[in-house]
C-alpha cells in the first residue's frame, strides 16, 4: 500500500465495446481523473448486454483501492467530549 496507513476503496462500474478488459480499464481510467494514489482494482462482477443474439457491451464492476494522504485530509479527529453528570 506505499507510504499510507490508510486506504479507501470505491466501486465502480466500467463499460466498453471491446471486451470485459477494456470494460476494467475504463473505470480504473475514469477514477484516475479524481482520485489520486490508485494501489490496485479487484473485479467484483462481469455482466454484458445483448442485442440481437450479440453482446455490444461488456461491463465490470470493479473495487477501485487508493491511498489516503494524512497530510492532506482535512478533517481532524473529533475531540473528546465531556459530559456532565446527570443532577436528579
């Protein structure tokens, strides 16, 4: 996972004309516009649509992992909150 203790992971769902590799790549492609630190992709689901007695396009759902930057998240851990004791 490189220098991040933390990792988050997103799902997508790609889809192409071409093959179901294609389909992976498309959505791997597509979170790499937004996303920073892309560690790795774990496909979920194939499926495909068929027209005509042809499958025209291939989709996959995928797991999208990347690494989450401490140094630039912006929300602090919350501080601890202080109760008081209940009067009856």
């Amino acid at each position: 996972m490189g220098d991040f203790k933390v990792a988050s992971v997103i799902e997508l769902i790609g889809e192409s004309t071409e093959s179901w590799e294609d389909a992976v790549n498309q959505a791997v492609e597509a979170a790499s516009k937004t996303i920073q630190h892309i560690t790795g992709v774990e496909v979920l689901n194939l499926t495909a649509v068929v027209e005509d007695g042809r499958v025209t396009r291939y989709k996959a759902d995928v797991h999208v992992a990347f690494g989450v930057d401490d140094k630039l998240r912006k929300i602090k851990e919350p501080a601890m909150a202080t109760h008081a004791t209940p009067v009856y």
